[in-house]
C-alpha cells in the first residue's frame, strides 16, 4: 500500500491481484453461503512484501543519493499517502454509524476507528480476542490491522535503515534484515503453531509475527539480482504466479497462519518481484496490462473501502462491488491523487505534510463529536415520540391473575400485542448489569469452585449445578433460600454443562478442564445429601461431532448426570432452557430504526429444540422436568422488552437482576417442593 514504483508497472498489476484476492475472500467468506475463495486473505501478504521491498528501496536510492536517510522526509511521504484516504474512510463510518446504526455501534465503532487512527488496530483487535474469521459481531474496520502492521514495522525501519544504511555494505545490510526476518518467523511460527487457538488468532494481528514478510521484500532490495537471464526471471515470475494460486485454493481459514505457511505468498511475491527486475517477462507483460494497472492505482482505496461496504451494506454481491468500485476511484482522484501530486496547498508541500498527523486525529476527532451529538439528539427526538405513543396507549387495567404464572402471561401477552400494534421502545428501559452471580463469587472461569447463598445457616440444601444457564436463575434461588430458610450451593462453571457430554467446542483442555469440574462437583453434591439438586444447561451447547447423533449424546449426557446425583438427593429437578435471540437485545433496541416488533422472536430456536430430548432423559430417569419457556414467550413468540424491563442481557441469558427477580414467584411456582 505504499506509493507504486513509476518503472515497474507490473508491481501494479501484482497490487491489483493482491487487492482482487482479499476483496474475493472477503466477500466469500462474510457475504455468501459457501467459501471457495477463503485463501485470497493472502492478498495482505503480498502488499507486506511489495511495501517492504519499494520502502527500501526508496530509502536505498535516497542513501546512495545523500548519504543518509531523512526521517522526517520519509514520515511526510507517509502521511501524504496514508493518512487522507484513511481518515476519510474512518470518518465516513463513524458518520454511518450514527444515522443509520444501533448506538451501542456507534460507541464501538468509534473506539475502533479511534485505534485505527492510532495505527493500532492490530493490537486492539488482538486484546479484545478478535477472531478474523468469526462473522458475527464484525467490526468495518477491521481491515485496518494491516495498515497497523505496516506503520508499526515503519517506526521501526526508517531507524535501522538511518543507522546501517550508510555504514553497512549491501552483502552486510542484506545479512542484517536477513536476521531480523528469521527472527519474526520463528516467532510466527512458535506463536500460530503451539499456543492454542487464541495464541493463534493474536498472531493473526501481530506486528513480531509479520515483520518478517516486510523484511523479505526488503531484503530482496538490497540484492544484486539484475544478473538473472530472462529466462531464470520468467521461471520466477511464473512459479510466483502458480504459487499465489496454489495458495488461495488450498490455504482456509483454519490454517495455522501466518507462521511457516504464510512463505509461500511471501516467497512467491519474492519471486514475481525480482522476476521483474531487467527487462519485461511475459509474467511482468502479464501483469502490466491496463486494466490491471489501474485497479493497482486505485488498490489502496479499494482496500480502505471494501471491509466496510461488505460490513455495513447488505445488498446484492454485485452492487456492493459497484459501490466499492465507486468509491474507490473517487476516492482515489479526490483525495489521494491531489495529495501524492501535492496540489492541496500547504498540507501536500514538503515536510509540511508531516501537520497531517496531528491534522487527521482533529478531523476524527470532530467527526466522532459530531456523529455522537447527532446520535444524542436522534436518541431524544425518539424518545419523546415513544413517550408520546405510550401516554396514547395506555392499557386498561387487567383483572387480578389468580396466579403468579398467570400474572407473567397477562405481561408477555400485552407485550406481544403492543409489540404487534406498532410500539416504539420506551425510554428509560430498566435494564440488567448481570453482575450478580460474579459480585457473589458464585462463577467458576476455570478451577474447582463453589459458592453458598440463600440462608448460609441452615442445615436445608438445595443445589444448582450448571453452566452459565442455570446461573441465570441463581439470583432467584438466593431469594428463596433467604424466604424459605434453606442453604444454596451453586457450582457453575462457564461454558461447561453439567451433563456427560463431549463438550470440546472450546478446545481440547477446556473440554479437560470441564469433565474434570463435572466430576468435581459430582463428588461434593455426594458430600452435601442436599434435599434437591437443580440442573440447567444452554441447550446442545458445545456439543462436538463424535460419530453418535447430537440427539442421543444429548440424552445419554442428561441421563447419565441424573443418575449420578440421584443417590445423593431426595429429589433432581431439570431445568429446560429458553429460546435464543435472533439479534443482539442491545443493539436491537438501540436501533434507530426499530419497533419493538422488529425485535419479537419465536421460541423456535436450537435452544429449546434440546428442551424435547432433555425432557425426555430427565422423566426416562426419574427426574422432574421443568419448562421454562413461558417465563419469556406467550404462544410461540417472545418480547425482547415486557413494561419497561429488558428480559435478556445478551443472544442468550436472561437479565437476571430485572427481569429473572421478577418472574421469580412463578418460577418458584415452576419448581415445587425444594426441601423435606
């Protein structure tokens, strides 16, 4: 993505492919059912190798030239070609954001472009344990962690170059940028290859990790390489070729990447470059023609542009690549083209450029002041128009349930109805910081842990063993263990059912550590003799192919924990689970353009599709089987907001200090007798 060598148009038309590639998996990969593309993400790879061998270069020629390498030159340059283009795509989804996105977007995707214009994407991608490939809470900017890389490896470069440049021969200078490439791929290799999968997808991001495909094009600047014949050059440049295509066939998306496997683009891009230094190749011809050329004069824009029209603009396949192409070339004539050609007065003069450091974090800066003043007063213009469609439709008073159950389908039924009729969310929604169970050290992250609720003197127990799931309830049972005078004991570990599944969705050592903590709490429940051991679990979660059908390892799972705890307890009780939300609640809500009808499910999901077969192993066992589902939905459908009361916390989990305390007396109607 650096500026295009005026003699080599074929690094042109290599750009284009790169940026062809990438745009291709993006679009396989995030837009469409199936993915034959998934190894055009090479494409990055290739634009390390050519910007590490055209930045050296350049500096080279600047050495033999001078005598030296001048740092602020070299930042001016930079700043004229990255900082304009990229702002105004940071800018642009900011703005989209706040006219057209959830609020809780906007905040993120602000902090995103925040780093983004820090050059810092890579690492706050990486912190927040992003995963490349995972498609459901992208971010638009996420293409901007190769922009990091390259900018990060670039305060760095200059440097070296600056202090070995003019002291160092080419054999010597070739020797050092050798050493420091070996370095950064033993370090990619240790770091995609042994350290598990979040080690992995850190490396992914990784400035170490990458360095060393900017270091191979670097080195190959400092070769004497003009000496290969044309025919050594076109086996290069064709093998090159062959290699890149090899490459986007057969590399997925689970390969272990960068690491050893990121060489053979790396490498290629090696040999299509230096097969194209002397005279013209077939390859080079190849890659000089026109067309190519000129999407590699327009591929730093295309690149900018791509992620988040793909991202944000869910249309057809072939006007998103219309728009992309638009926007691109706009971009390309409006705003880069007048900076590299230094006709934007004073900014694109000489080292004055380097103002446009500080100059693109201000227009950001007034664009995210902007964008959230504008979101802030859209916010309030909706509000009063919800406070005044409620103060419109305010419902006559209901009859007195007989019963707490009754009361909680009188509420979701007249939700379902206003939801129906067109309501708008109300103001103020009373919503749940699901701190509860962590506030009361009553969640195990890893390690055999429990903790006591309720009334902690007596000598009553009921116990709660689950994941994340039965800890939804658990607020409830410590209300009920305070009224009724009985001890709970909660053993819940995250993402880890208590049933004998192989539940290895998290990876083999969590899949350990899981049993291991199953058993654990098997043999204390032994210990304990509660009066009633409560059992819950998110639905088929973490269920792993093993040869037997999801069903049956579900009820062979639930059937064997059943029997294991009942010789220790009078009674087990089976918790059911609820239906999954078809979007984030938050963003749901905070969508401008949603009603609270925009927002109704069904309880339809795989979720409650496990509740048949959990029922049916619990009662096959001898165990009481619980459904929760009408504590959210009325006739199959199910509202996100009941009153003025969020009823879940995210896709899956109920809020459990709003919503689950207020359900809690037909819950506990649910359950029956807990203790003798």
């Amino acid at each position: 993505m650096t500026n295009a060598h005026a003699r080599r148009t074929d690094i042109q038309g290599l750009r284009a492919v790169a940026v062809l590639l990438v745009i291709a998996a993006h679009i396989a990969t995030y837009r469409l059912t199936s993915a034959p593309v998934l190894g055009g993400f090479i494409g990055v790879d290739v634009f390390f190798v050519i910007s590490g061998y055209l930045i050296t270069g350049l500096m080279l020629r600047e050495v033999d030239r001078t005598g030296r390498v001048s740092l602020a030159d070299f930042y001016a340059r930079r700043a004229r070609r990255i900082l304009p283009a990229a702002t105004l795509v940071l800018v642009a989804v900011v703005a989209y954001a706040a006219v057209r996105l959830p609020s809780v977007e906007l905040v993120q995707f602000t902090r995103d472009a925040w780093w983004s214009s820090a050059f810092l994407a890579n690492w706050h991608f990486a912190t927040v344990g992003t995963d490349y490939w995972d498609t459901s809470a992208l971010s638009p900017l996420l293409h901007f962690w190769s922009l990091a890389v390259e900018e990060q490896f670039y305060l760095v470069w200059p440097l070296l170059m600056l202090l070995l440049a003019p002291r160092l021969g080419r054999r010597s200078l070739a020797g050092a940028i050798g050493l420091v490439a070996a370095a950064s791929l033993g370090w990619s290799i240790f770091t995609t290859s042994f350290h598990g999968a979040a080690s992995a997808h850190a490396a992914y991001f990784s400035s170490p990790a990458r360095a060393y495909e900017l270091a191979l094009g670097a080195l190959l600047a400092t070769l004497p390489i003009r000496v290969l014949s044309v025919r050594v050059r076109t086996i290069l440049g064709s093998s090159g070729l062959v290699a890149i295509a090899a490459a986007t066939v057969l590399l997925r998306e689970d390969a272990a990447f960068p690491g050893w496997l990121a060489l053979v683009p790396t490498l290629a891009t090696v040999a299509l470059l230096a097969s194209g230094i002397g005279s013209p190749t077939p390859v080079g011809r190849l890659l000089s023609l026109r067309p190519l050329r000129f999407v590699g004069d327009i591929s730093y824009s295309l690149y900018l542009w791509h992620f988040p029209v793909i991202v944000l603009i869910h249309a057809s396949v072939a006007v998103e690549l219309a728009l992309i192409g638009a926007l691109a070339t706009a971009s390309y004539y409006l705003v880069e083209q007048p900076f590299q050609s230094r006709r934007v007065p004073w900014l694109s003069l000489g080292r004055r450029s380097l103002a446009l450091w500080p100059v693109a974090l201000a227009v950001l800066l007034g664009g995210a002041s902007a964008a959230h003043a504008y979101a802030g007063h859209r916010a309030h213009l909706r509000d009063v128009a919800a406070e005044r469609w409620w103060a419109n439709h305010q419902q006559t008073a209901a009859t007195e349930p007989t019963s707490p159950l009754d009361g909680i389908r009188d509420e979701l039924t007249t939700a379902v109805a206003d939801a129906r009729a067109g309501a708008p969310f109300p103001p103020k929604l009373v919503e749940s910081t699901d701190d509860w169970n962590t506030e009361h050290g009553c969640v195990s992250k890893g390690g055999h842990h429990s903790c006591t609720i309720g009334d902690t003197a007596s000598d009553d127990v009921v116990v709660l063993f689950g994941d994340s799931h039965v800890g939804t309830w658990v607020p409830a049972f410590n209300t009920f263990g305070e009224q009724e005078h009985f001890r709970v004991v909660v053993f819940e570990m995250l993402g880890c059912a208590p049933y004998d599944i192989d539940q290895t969705s998290s990876g083999a050592d969590f899949a350990d550590e899981c049993a291991s903590y199953r058993t654990w709490a098997i043999s204390q429940i032994a210990k304990l003799h509660p009066d009633t051991v409560v059992l819950g679990a998110h639905g088929f979660g973490g269920l792993e192919s093993t040869g037997q059908s999801r069903t049956s390892q579900w009820y062979d799972g639930v059937a064997h924990t059943v029997r294991a705890v009942r010789p220790s307890t009078d009674r087990v009780v089976v918790l059911g689970d609820v239906p999954e939300r078809s979007t984030d609640p938050t963003q749901c809500v905070t969508d401008p353009r949603h009603l609270e009808r925009d927002c109704l499910d069904d309880d339809s999901t795989d979720d409650t599709a496990s509740n048949v077969v959990t029922r049916s192993a619990a009662t096959a066992t001898g165990a009481d089987y619980v459904d929760v589902v009408p504590l959210v939905c009325v006739d199959h459908e199910c509202p996100l907001v009941v009153g003025r009361t969020l009823v879940y916390t995210d896709g899956d989990h109920l809020a459990k200090e709003t919503w689950v305390l207020h359900v809690a007396r037909a819950f506990r109607t649910l359950l029956g007798s807990l203790t003798t």
